[in-house]
C-alpha cells in the first residue's frame, strides 16, 4: 500500500492527461456560447443553449474521467469503475475537483486491498476469469461508493454551513481582510465546497451590496488567467501539455469559467493552489479599494457590461492573474519536488 501512496504525483498526472480534453472541449464550447450570447449566464434557449448544455456536459465528466484515471494509475483496470462511479458522488456532493481526487485515491486502495485479498485465495480458473471484470468493480464500487458517501458528504454539508455562518458575521470587517478570505475562498477548490459557499454568500447580496460580487467575480477568474500567463511568460517550469492547457484556459479565464486552471491544480495541488489564492486574494482586495461592482452571478472579464468601475475592475483581474503567474513560479522554483525512482505498481491475473 505504502508503494501505491509513494508514487501519488505520477497518480495525478495520469488522471490530469486524461481530463485535459474534457475540461478543454466541455470549458471552450461552454466559454463560446456564453460569449456569443452577450450575456453573463448560461443561454437558455436556441443553438447557444444546445451549445453550453454539451460544453457542461464535459465539465460535468471531468471529475469521474479525473478520479477514475487515478485509481486505473494505482491498480490498472479493475479501479477505473470504482473511481469514475465515486469521482461523481464526490461532485454530486459539491466536492469538487479535490474530492475527486480523494475518491481516485480511495478506489485505488479499495481495489487494491481486493486484489490482495483475492491473491490469498485459491480461487479456480473459470472464477478467475470474471474477477476482473465484474466481481472486483461491482465490490469495488460499493465499498467506495459508501466509503465517499459518508467520509466526503457529512463533511462536506457541515464545511459549508459552517463556512456561510462564519462568512455572514464578516459583512462588518475591513475590506482588506474580506477581500484576502473571499478571494482565497474562490481560488481554493474552484467549484468545491469553500468556492460554493463564498459565491452564493456573494449572489445572496448582489441586490444590497454588489461590491461583495465583484470581490467573488474577479477571483473567479484569475486562476486560469494566471496559469495561462504563467505557460506563456514561464514555459519552463510546465511540461508540454501543461503548457498546451493554458491557451483554453486564456479564453475560459476571460469568461469566467475557473475549471481551466483546475488540470494544474490537480497536477500539482501544493504549490498552484497557494498560488491560485494569492493572486485572488489581490485581485479580490483591489476590486474592493476600487468600490467595483458587479450586478451579475457571474465571473469574468464578460461580465463588464453590468460592472461598476469598470476600470478597476479589469486593473484587478489583471494584478490578481499576474501575482497568480509569478506566485506559481516562485512556488515552482522554490519547492521543488524530490525526484525519486519509483516501481511501476503491476498487478496480474495470469
């Protein structure tokens, strides 16, 4: 087991190759429909509307294909069931992409100590044969199944009531120190639990205070933005498809789709979500010494049209992606990982 856990970061690469495309096709088709609709929410009728329903298809796939590449990463086939099938319980439950990684790891393990068990066994032949392809994922997806319901749902459910009760009683502070917890809450897990809560506490107020949505809307964004100037202005501290990945993230970053920085994130969690929550936290303090406003629930540059101050509102997207790009490659040339040979981890049924 301890081999499986050892080689963690070549698990998340093989699970981030794999998700690449889906949040690539799925974020630009998704990013394309919103602009050309000229609006800043999801279109909901014609062409456009077919348009964003497949781009948020792919979005909606990525965290399964993320979770079950893992766990095929830790224990080849017999785990991608069980960590697609628990990738999506893990969204379902407004995870996010963090609890899609966590579900990749569980089945991983699951499905491992499975095949360990069944190793010990004398199993016949003919039995063998169907181990792989129905005894281990059906088994394999229960236990993790259950095993995300109960260690990812409560969790989840009390991070976030707890969180919208902490965040109400923050209304009073300085904008500097709400500006650093709202911006780091965006850019943390972008679409998990932490992002969910400081955005509908943001959407909540949007008629009474608009100032608290531009805070959310400008870290919204800078994520990708800062990950696709980091590809551009910083090559070498990205692989290939890493450097690949931040063109669509340039455009999903302008319409404020945040999943575009998500393939870095999960690819290297320590040092691009630190990264991720500086720069939202300067774009989102600027946004509030700008006194920007934002009368949409949503992110982005295409928002613009219902901002206030639209000045400082872009001075904002543009300082919170740049610290986000030079943060990453401070953290990057700073902390660099150990590099240590690792053994494949093989298992087979012959």
């Amino acid at each position: 087991m301890l081999s499986l856990l050892k080689n963690t970061k070549r698990h998340f690469m093989t699970g981030v190759s794999y998700m690449i495309p889906f949040v690539v096709a799925g974020g630009v088709l998704l990013a394309l429909a919103v602009m050309f609709s000229g609006k800043a929410a999801v279109p909901d009728h014609g062409f456009l509307k077919a348009m964003s329903d497949i781009g948020i298809a792919g979005l909606s796939l990525f965290i399964p294909i993320l979770a079950g590449f893992i766990a095929y990463s830790m224990v080849e086939k017999p785990g991608i069931a069980p960590g697609a099938i628990g990738g999506y319980l893990a969204n379902q439950m407004g995870a996010g992409f963090l609890g899609g990684m966590l579900a990749g790891i569980i089945a991983g393990l699951v499905v491992w100590m499975l095949l360990q068990i069944i190793a010990r066994l004398k199993v016949p032949d003919f039995l063998r044969m169907v181990l792989p392809i129905f005894v281990i994922p059906l088994v394999g997806t229960f236990l993790t199944g259950i095993a995300i319901y109960y260690v990812v749902g409560d969790p989840v459910a009390w991070i976030m009531k707890s969180l919208s009760v902490w965040l109400a009683g923050m209304q009073g502070a300085s904008f500097v120190v709400l500006g650093i917890i709202l911006g780091c809450m965006i850019t943390f897990d972008m679409g998990g639990p932490v992002n969910k809560t400081a955005f509908f506490f943001a959407v909540a107020l949007i008629s009474t205070n608009p100032q608290l949505m531009a805070a959310v809307a400008v870290p919204a964004c800078t994520p990708p933005l800062g990950m696709a100037l980091a590809t551009f202005f910083f090559k070498g501290i990205f692989n290939d498809e890493e450097r690949e990945a931040g063109k669509p993230a340039f455009v999903m970053g302008c319409i404020g789709i945040s999943e575009g920085a998500i393939p870095f994130a999960a690819a290297d969690p320590m040092r691009v979500i630190p990264a991720n929550m500086i720069g939202g936290a300067v774009g989102s303090v600027l946004a509030l010494w700008f006194g920007a406003t934002n009368a949409a629930p949503w992110g982005g540059l295409i928002v613009l049209p219902v901002v206030g101050n639209p000045i400082g509102y872009v001075i904002a997207v543009i300082a919170g992606a740049a610290a986000t790009a030079i943060a990453v490659k401070v953290l990057k040339t700073v902390m660099k990982p150990r590099v240590k040979e690792q053994q494949d981890f093989d298992i087979s049924f012959d």
